[in-house]
C-alpha cells in the first residue's frame, strides 16, 4: 500500500514539474511566440556523380531453409519449443504439440476397430459357410443330371433291347408250348375215338392246348404294347429326365450366385469398414507421432513470422500458441547463403530489376557494408499489405547477399539501397530545396543577405538529391526550405488570379500543374487533402512517375505534400528528406528507407529517366 502512495507522489511531482517548465519556456522563453521567424539553412549547387536509388527495410533470411511445420490436422497447442538461436542437429527435439485429444480418440477407435473385426469374422465365416453349400448344391444337382443321362443311356441302348428279346423269347415259348399242346390235343383226340383215352384226359389235353393259345396271345400282345406305348414312354420321361436334370443344374448354379452374392455384399461392406476403422486408428497413431518434432538436417533454430489480423500481426510463436495445420512453426537455415526479403512500393517497381546492384546495411552491425544483387521481384502485389493501407501496393522483393558474414543471422533489419541507375556527372541540390510554384519547379537562391526565386529545370533523382538541367550554377546556395512567409500558388489558382482560400502564412498550398495530379487540393489515390497541409501534391514540371523520387504520404504519381519548416533545423509533417521508405503512409523505424535528417520542402521532384542529363 505505500509503494502504491510513494509512485502516486512522485508521478504528481513529475506534471507539476513539468508544467512549471511548460509555463517558463512560454513566458520568458518565447516558445510560443508565433511572431519568431524560421531560420532558413541553405545548401550548395554541386557538380559530381548522382546515384540513382530506392531505399528500403526488409530482414535478412535464409536462402535454403529447413521449414518445420504442424502436421496435425486441425488446431493444436505448443507444449514445448525449442529455444530460438539454439543449434541443433538430427534428431534434437525441436517442438511438442498437444495430443491428449488424439489420445482419446485413439482409445475409442481401437473399439471400433475390434468391433469392426469382428463384424468382418462373422461375416467371412457367414461367406464360406454358403460358398460351401453352393457347392454342395451345384454338385447335387450335377450328380442328378449325370443320373439322368445314364439312365437313358441304359435304357436305350441296354434295357429297350433286353425288354424286346424277353417279349419275343416269350412269344417263342408261347409258340413252342402251343404246338407242343396242340399235338397232345391232337393226339389225345385219336386215341379218344379209338377208346384208349378218357373223357376228363382228352378234355384236359384240351384245355392246356387253349391255355398254350392264351399264353401266346398274351405274349404277342405283351410285345405289341411294349413297343407301342411302353417303349416311347420310357424314352420320354428319360429324356425329361435329363433335361429337368439339366435345369435343376442351372438352378443350383443361380441360386448359388444370387445366395453367395449377399454375403459377398455383407463380407466387402464389413472388409472396407474394417480397413477404414484400421486406417483412422494408424492416423491417429501416425498424428500422435508427429506431436514431437525432430530435427532432421544441423543448424540453428529460427522462428517463424507468424502473420494474421488485421494489422497484420499474429501471435508470436511461442509456448501455448494456437497453430493450424501446415503452418510454419521454425526453420532451420542450410549454410548455403542469406537474403533480405524487402516490399517495393509500386510507383518505384520499374526502377528495381532483377540484377540490380545493391548496398545493405544491417542494423546490429552499423560499421559494415554488405554488397547484394536483386534476386526475385514478384509480379503481384502482396494482399497482406492491404490490410495496413487498402491503398498500399507493395512487391515482394529477394536480394541476395553476395558476402555474409557469420554475425548476419538470420531476422535481423536491415537496410538496403538499390543502386537502379547513375549519372557520371551532373549538377545536384538536395530534394527539398525545390519548390513547385505557379506550375513552375522553382529554388530559393541566396543573394546576399537575401535570396531570390528562380526558376529551374531538373531531371532524375533519388531520396536525397535532385539533377539540375538548367537554371543554377555549380557554387550557388539555395534554401532548403521556403522563406517564411512564402505561399506557393497552383497552375488553377494562377489562372483564377488569386491564391488558395486555405492557403495561410507558414502553411502554404502547394501546386499542381496542368496534366499532372488533381488540383483542388486532391490526392491522387488517397483521398481529398486539406490546405492546411500543404495542399495538392504533385512532381515538378517534365517529371513522370518512373524516375521520381518516392516521398512521404503515398502518392502513386511519385510527389510528396510537404509543410515548410516552421523552426530552425526541424522539417515538417511530410518533409520529403533523404531516406523516405518507397510507398511508406509514415516514417518508422520498420519501414523502409534509410533514417537521415532533412529540412522540410513543399515538394518532391523528380523526372522521366529519359530527361537530359546536365
């Protein structure tokens, strides 16, 4: 409680004292005397060689790097990671991610899979029982029909023979016990009449020569009926025989289809739901495995740049973070090489090719210069860098560094000057001392204890210098700022005879000349922009957008809005000094360009690579 009361009191003592010294520098220090005129630096007209550049941040990375990512479906959790920096070799651990829920699902899919199996059991069990009865039947119903085709093979060419030759045999007996009964009637009739035979012996005689009659009747008709009516029978129902044989055959062999087929529907159903049920089992097992990550090449560990929201910024990896499928968690540099991964604003892509020279200066080594070359320029523009500016176009851009150094890791900033062209020799003052007015591009030249306003004509240029083609001589001071006072007037506001309404002292509204930007204090792609803030912006009379020099408050044409400087040495909101990051909406350390101090000016000139060159 009185640590709370003592930080209370001090932080109390703090504002009371800094407004006593708020109220002193206002009073006797004339800190907000607005009648105080700004000192006004100049600068010399030089002769020499001007590079022609485009400044900007990016961080170094690994040209080969080993990308280790989270192969478990879905989101998982970080239990354990490896700290940054650390070298390791294969088979170090390098992450382990949470796999409790996979654990759990494991345990209930090893009951579906034993559920599974024993459903597939059954019913390849069910299978082979049928499989075996279709045999049986179709082996039955073969046997039957093999039967029918013996049996009338027997009759026709066997027992139809037999059956006729016992028919006729019997008709011969027939034959031979009638003649034979016949000559004993005959007989026994002479000696009947002649009175050595008897009444009863001669009827008795005669009787069995009739029944010797009958019998061969009998016989004759037996064949006669045989080879009428019980012959073709026989050969008929044979062969019906056979032929029901025949069909009783295909019957077995189509139900055994039709049977065997619900349980080869039943076995294969089981069969897939057993080797899916398997499948997800060795998933989950496989997923559970890959929970702990390995190292499988040497190097060392870096984190990867998570990105998401709306800004852009992600949650940083680290333990307990959310990650997702296939998102990159580390990588590990092969020693093959380090890039700088940069953004080039659009209205300097022309300038950055693939080859171009460049100058890179990392920031955690300050006294070393590395030399690169452009390597990969994007040909779409990166959507993530909508999300910061929806007016923002920036390119992915790779420079290779042609001589790392053990100290470049990598992650670290960096900053990088691409070396787009260069003029041998040429007149150049510094960007801001140039001011556009009445449509003219005009410099503030110092005569005496004054100056004068000229008119001048300039050419390329990069974030610090401008080329003079005409008006200055090599020796001469210009201002690099307006003087105090100074209200530079549009092409539009010339032709109505008057300045802009919203146009005050010290806050001018700068120009806009015909066939360039937007008058009326518009901004090309950024939306309208008040006077008060330096106006309309725009380039200098002859500039196009390839060549001009990119300045703050993103202009697609390649200008810059810019105040004057109201006080000694401090530039304004939207100075174009040396150093301003390509497509940059405002100058911080991440962004691109170089962090060089500059007076401010109210406009950025810049010319087509095609101007002459002085």
């Amino acid at each position: 409680m009185s640590t709370k009361k003592t930080s209370g009191f001090r932080a109390w003592w703090l504002i009371v004292a800094a407004g006593i010294v708020v109220v002193w520098g206002g009073v006797y220090g004339g800190w907000f005397d607005k009648s105080q005129a700004a000192v006004v630096k100049g600068a010399r007209v030089e002769r020499g060689p001007l590079t022609i550049s485009v400044l900007q941040r990016g961080n170094l990375a690994a040209k080969d790097a080993v990308s280790i990512k989270s192969e478990i479906e879905g989101q998982t959790t970080i239990l354990w990671l490896i700290k940054e920096g650390t070298f390791v070799k294969p088979g170090d651990l390098l992450v382990e991610l949470d796999a409790s829920a996979l654990t759990e699902k494991k345990v209930q899919q090893d009951i579906s899979v034993q559920n599974a199996e024993a459903a597939y059991i059954k019913a390849k069990a069910s299978y082979d029982i049928q499989a075996s009865q279709n045999k049986s039947d179709i082996e039955s119903a073969d046997r039957k029909l093999m039967f029918a085709d013996i049996d009338r093979k027997k009759y026709i060419e066997g027992d139809f023979e037999q059956l006729k030759k016992a028919a006729d045999e019997k008709i011969k007996l027939a034959e031979s016990e009638l003649a034979k009964s016949k000559n004993t009637y005959d007989w026994s009739k002479n000696l009947s009449e002649r009175g050595f035979l008897t009444k009863s012996e001669l009827d008795r005689d005669e009787l069995d020569y009739q029944r010797a009659q009958i019998t061969l009747e009998q016989a004759q008709r037996a064949r006669d009926l045989f080879v009428q009516y019980d012959d073709p029978r026989s050969r008929t129902e044979l062969d019906a025989n056979y032929r029901e044989a025949e069909r009783g055959l295909e019957r077995a062999r189509l139900q055994a289809t039709s049977r065997l087929v619900d349980f080869e529907s039943a076995l294969s159903t089981s069969k897939s739901k057993f080797d899916l049920e398997r499948e997800k089992l060795q998933r989950y097992v496989d997923q559970i495995a890959k929970a702990k990550i390995t190292a499988k090449d040497a190097g060392m560990v870096v984190y990867a740049r998570t990105e998401g929201g709306r800004m852009g910024g992600g949650d940083p990896i680290q333990e307990g973070t959310q990650v997702r499928e296939r998102q990159e968690i580390l990588t590990i540099p092969r020693t093959n090489g380090l890039i700088v991964e940069a953004s080039v604003h659009e209205s300097v892509l022309k300038r950055v090719t693939v080859g171009n020279r460049c100058k890179i200066r990392v920031d955690s080594i300050p006294d070393r210069e590395f030399e690169g070359n452009v390597q990969f320029v994007a040909l779409l523009a990166d959507k993530n860098s909508w999300w910061a500016n929806p007016n923002q176009r920036l390119y992915r851009t790779e420079i290779q560094v042609t001589n790392p150094t053990l100290e470049m890791r990598p992650g670290m900033s960096c900053s990088i000057e691409i070396l787009a062209d260069s003029i041998a020799d040429c007149l150049s003052v510094p960007l801001q001392s140039i001011v556009l007015d009445k449509g003219k591009t005009t410099a503030f030249v110092v005569k005496g204890s004054g100056h004068e306003q000229r008119e001048v004509k300039v050419g390329r240029s990069n974030d610090a210098k401008v080329e003079v083609l005409s008006g200055l001589t090599e020796g001469e001071e210009v201002l690099l700022a307006p003087p105090a006072g100074f209200t530079p007037q549009g092409a539009e506001e010339v032709a109505h005879n008057g300045p802009s309404e919203a146009a005050t002292a010290g806050q001018p509204a700068m120009n806009v000349p015909s066939g360039n930007l937007p008058a009326n204090g518009e901004r090309a792609g950024n939306g309208p922009s008040s006077a008060g803030e330096g106006g309309a912006r725009t380039r200098p009379e002859g500039a196009s957008g390839e060549g001009t020099p990119r300045r703050r408050r993103n202009n697609p044409e390649g200008g810059a809005a810019t105040k004057p400087a109201t006080t000694e040495g401090q530039p304004s909101d939207g100075a174009g000094g040396s150093g301003r990051g390509a497509g940059d909406s405002d100058r911080s350390p991440g962004k691109s360009g170089a962090e060089t101090p500059a007076p401010a000016s109210p406009v950025a000139p810049g010319a087509d690579s095609g101007n002459k060159r002085g």
